[in-house]
C-alpha cells in the first residue's frame, strides 16, 4: 500500500522519500484500512494533473505554479504530466527539489530577496536564469553573483496598493511605481529578457483585480519607456470553500485579457502567471481522528501546527467537511455546527469553523477536511511532538469543486 511515513515533519523538501505509485481508490478506503491514529494526507494526483491540464489550456501564456503552496514530490510530478513546465521557486531548496524531480523544468526565483549564495548556486549549478527583484540593491547582488551573465531574465515586482484578496500580499513585497519605472531601465540595461510582475494578492475574490493592476503596470511601463519581454500578473487565483463560491477561471482569464489589451505591449512579449492555491488545494484532503469530544468541540489529530493553520484564528477558513465511521459506513444523520481543537497544547491551536458534522460525531470517527492541497502540509511543524502523519494517494472526486477549474471530461470522471 501507498503510505510513507516521515519519522519527522517538515523535512527538508529534498529530503522527502519519494511515494510509491500504488493507490487507493477513495479516502474511505484509506481510511479503513489504515485506521490511522495520526493525520493521514490524502493526495489526488489525478486532480493535480487535470487542473495543470486547464489552467495551461486557458491562460494565455506561461503558467509558473508557485512550489511553496505544495511541494510535494506526487504534486509536482502530476502538475508536470499535465503540461505544466515552468516552476516558481522561492528558496533554493525548492530550485533543488524541482531540478532533482523534473529535469526539463523551466524554474524562475521569484523571490524579491534572496542571499548571494542562493542567487549564485541557483544560476551556476540549477541553470536558473530568471529572478525577481524589488531593489536596486538586489539587482547588484544578481549582476555580481552571477558575473555579469547575459542570459538574465529579470523581472521587477511591482507593489500593489492593498486590494480586497483574503490574504493581502501588499505589506512585504515589491517597489513602488516610481522606483519600479527607474529599476525596470537599470534591468533592460544589463538582461537579455526584462520583466514587470505584481501579486494581486492570494484567494482574489475580484477579476477586475487584475484589470486594475494591469492598469498600474502599464503606467509604469509608460514612466519607464522600456519594451518588456514578459508581464507577470502572479498568483491569487481563488478556489471555494463552504461559504465561499469565487466566479469560474474564464472570468479572471478575461480580465487579465481586457487588461492587457488596454496595454501597449510589444509584439513578443509573453504573458506569465504564478498561481499555486488554484492548482492544487482541490487535490488534497486531510483526515483527522476524534481524540475526544466536549459538547460542540471535537479534539482533533492535527490543528493550526499540522497542516490546518488556515484553519485558525489567523485565517479562519471554513475547510469542507465529512465524518467518516468505519462500523457504520458514512453518516448522513442532523448535522450540527462544531469546532475544532488540535492536539497542542496552545489554547490558541483551535479552529473555530463552524463545521456541519452529524450531530452523534463521537471520540474515534474521522472527518476528512477537503481543499487542503495549497498551504496545508507544506505548513506543517513538529510543535509539541506531533510531527507523525502518513501520506497515501487516492481516486476519489474532492470534497468541493470550484467552477470552471476541472476540464469536463474530469468533471463527468
Ligand atoms: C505565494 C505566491 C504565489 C502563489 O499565490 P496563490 O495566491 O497561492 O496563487 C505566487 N507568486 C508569488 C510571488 C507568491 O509569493
């Protein structure tokens, strides 16, 4: 059976032993038969693939997915055989890993600050030739760790004003539209490719968003008179969650393509995006046991140090959920509103949701919680001890689906 076991988690991503590529049909076989005491993560390869295989298919240029929200070696072995090529890494570790796992792949670092080794190792060792900056400071630190290389695409990240995504990008990132016309002529002075790229920020609920950073852009690229070779409009494309229905992919490909036609873009310029939740939270649920129960509280197996931070006070998402009793198959009793308490200690490890379960859900049933492929495991932490989970690859449909995101041939599977 597929199932590994990590002896410590979060391991280096390098690290990580690959899967074996035997599955299991459903989470409920899973379920029933490892029992598992600890968390146990669900992977649907095939649900990585069929979202690579859209999202490829509708944007109109190069799709880079974003390896932080999941770098899993299942997860990007299926984004890569649904056609997608190019990979955002932000870390070397993660340049490693896509380079180790995928020869073939085209990785951009798109971090805006990054240490002289990572920029030096990245180029000299991992053949990277594209990176993001947001300083002039860092544009030195490029030019002097790679000596003067003339094959450098770079790209200059543009600061956004604070929008209305769920998670807001605007805080940490990026130079402002000034700064950002006078880096973009310092770039095209010494790159082979220049580039202009802004995040939205992550689960944009608005297409015109983009239309609105798209306008942003070009006014800096007017300021800065240079003739751009690629336009980033990153990530932040949204999925659902219970209380929470985004408009389909084609709405947001639309603005992009509105906003883009008001620009006055050269000829070959390529359009790139960066997204990571939209590709793979759909692909992979986690199961949690029911430790014990107080009244409308269920203590869980995993909580915001585990792979359900978004989960938590922070964030707050309402993940979806389904009980899971193994005597008496699946339940479709009353349901009733219950929170959640993970297994730290930390009075803070506690998700509010609230979650429809069947009201009986009772010490030893397990719920799956669905839309955890993006920010969950990767967040994971060994607080406390409670660094055990297995990893098992299922069939079975996601627990929620986001429209216009799976192809139909998918939808009808
Ligand atoms: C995190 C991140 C992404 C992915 O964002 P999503 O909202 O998950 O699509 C893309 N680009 C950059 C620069 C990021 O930091």
């Amino acid at each position: 059976m597929n199932i590994v076991r990590y002896r410590s988690l979060p391991a280096p991503v390098h690290r990580r032993q690959p899967l074996q590529n035997k599955r299991l049909p459903s989470v409920d076989d899973a379920v029933l038969a490892e029992c598992p005491d600890e968390p146990m993560y669900c992977l649907r390869p095939q649900i990585f693939k069929a979202l690579a295989t859209r999202f490829t298919k509708l944007f109109p240029g190069d799709v880079l997915y974003a390896v932080k929200c999941n770098p899993e070696q299942a997860v990007l072995r299926s984004l890569w055989k649904g056609g997608l090529r190019h990979f955002d890494a932000a870390s070397l570790n993660e340049v490693a890993l896509v380079r180790g796992l995928l020869p073939g792949a085209i990785i951009h670092f798109m971090h805006p600050v990054k240490t002289r080794s990572a920029i030096r190792t990245a180029y000299d060792r991992y053949g990277v030739r594209d990176f993001v900056l947001d300083t002039v400071d860092e544009l030195d630190k490029i030019i002097e760790e790679t000596h003067g290389a003339r094959d450098l695409g770079l790209v200059v990240r543009l600061a956004l004003p604070k929008g209305n995504a769920v998670y807001d990008l605007s805080g940490k990132f990026g130079a402002s539209p000034g700064d950002a016309a006078v880096l973009l002529q310092s770039c095209r002075r010494v790159a082979a490719r220049v580039g202009l790229s802004f995040h939205v920020g992550s689960q944009c609920l608005d297409p015109t968003a983009y239309e609105r950073a798209l306008a942003l852009a070009g006014s800096v690229l007017a300021d800065a008179d240079v003739a751009i070779d690629m336009l980033d409009v990153g990530g932040g494309f949204p999925v659902s969650y219970p209380d929470e229905v985004p408009p389909p992919l084609d709405d947001f490909i639309a603005a992009i393509a509105r906003g883009v036609s008001a620009l006055d873009l050269p000829a070959h310029c390529r359009l790139w995006c960066e997204p990571g939740r939209a590709l793979v939270a759909p692909g992979q649920s986690v199961v949690v046991r029911v430790v014990a129960r107080k009244g409308g509280a269920l203590y869980v197996n995993d909580g915001i140090y585990g792979a359900l931070s978004d989960a938590g006070p922070a964030v707050g998402f309402r993940f979806p959920v389904r009980l899971i009793r193994t005597d008496g198959g699946v339940h479709d009793g009353e349901l009733r509103a219950f929170e959640f308490f993970g297994p730290t200690c930390d009075s803070a490890d506690r998700m509010k949701g609230p979650f429809l379960l069947p009201a009986d859900a009772k010490e030893g049933d397990w719920i799956e919680i669905g839309q955890l492929g993006a920010y969950g495991t990767a967040l994971r932490t060994g607080f406390n001890g409670f660094d055990q989970a297995c990893l098992v690859e299922v069939e079975d449909r996601p627990l929620l689906e986001t429209p216009g995101y799976l192809s139909a041939a998918m939808q009808a599977a």
